[in-house]
C-alpha cells in the first residue's frame, strides 16, 4: 500500500480520536515537536527502522521526541504504529496530522523571509493581510535570509510572492543573457 494514503488514513483517525477526546491541540503540538525532530535529528530514522531495537525503546525515543507534555492518545498511537509495524511511516503521518489539523482548523501558515529583521508593527501589517485573504488563523513564522539582500519573500498556502533584490538581479541576468 501507498506510503501517503497509509500516513492520511492514521492521521484521519488520529485526529477523530483527539477531537472526541478534546485533545486535538495537544496532540497537534506532539505531531509538530516529532516532525521536527525528524528534521532536526536525521539519526531518529535509522533508530526507529533498526530492527535490531524493542518497540519498547521505539516507544520511549519516540515519546521523548514528542516533546515534554506527551498525553496518554499519543502514547497509545505510537504504540498501535509500532504494534503495526508502520513505524517508517511515522514521520508522514505526523505531517499528515499537521496538514488535517490546520485544514480542519481554518489555520494558514505564512513565512515571510527578509534580509533584515522586520518590526512587530510590520509583522501584524503581513498576519492581517494573510487573515483577510485566506478568512482563517495565521500561524506566522518570520526569518531572517541576508542572501535574499533586500525586499521580502511571503508564502502561504499555495502562495508564493517573490520580492526580493536577489531575484530580481537573476530575472535580470536571465534577460541580458537572450
């Protein structure tokens, strides 16, 4: 079976579960602090596919990189993955989680990339322009790129507005090329 349709078909029921128990944000907050630490920590991976660990020791690392407040739903989804055996699919189901949470949620995520940083007063100008345009919550991440050199660069959803110095001297060079 597809990797992605096992990953949404366990998010699904993850989060149905959590929504009748009213801990739907708490596990959203597990399923971030997990696939961050994917991210964050590529060894996790190789731990968790080593056939040569108990699922007992799966279970502990796996709680530990939930982060520090794991409830008792997320201690028993990770022990159903791994009395499946789905462990590999791990890292996609908490993704997966994620993405149905924010959707059932009406929450956007915006990034907005700037050489420098940028002012709060700035920051809520952005988060109210994103609100009116996708009519739900923003959770807003800023970053600071000084390779970008100037301008801004803002995503959310499938949106994507590149304004930034560097792309316009490439766009630029690609001109004087032809």
């Amino acid at each position: 079976m597809d990797l992605g349709v096992i990953s949404v078909r366990y998010a699904r029921a993850l989060l149905k579960s959590a929504i009748a128990e009213k801990q739907e944000y708490e596990l959203y907050q597990s399923m971030q602090s997990l696939a961050e630490s994917y991210v964050n920590v590529p060894e996790l991976r190789f731990t968790i596919d080593n056939p040569m660990l108990s699922k007992e020791a799966k279970q502990t690392v796996l709680e530990t990189a939930c982060g520090n407040n794991v409830n008792q739903l997320t201690k028993r989804f990770i022990a159903l993955v791994l009395k499946e055996g789905r462990e590999k699919a791990l890292q996609f189901m908490a993704a997966s989680y994620i993405t149905l949470y924010r959707k059932h949620n009406n929450i956007t995520s915006s990034r907005l990339v700037t050489a420098s940083t940028v002012d709060t007063a700035t920051e809520q100008k952005v988060i109210r322009l994103v609100e009116d345009n996708t009519q739900g919550t923003v959770e807003f991440h800023a970053e600071v790129d000084p390779e970008i050199i100037g301008g801004f660069i803002l995503e959310y959803d499938t949106y994507r507005m590149d304004a930034s110095v560097k792309s316009k001297l490439r766009r630029i060079l690609t001109e004087l090329k032809k």
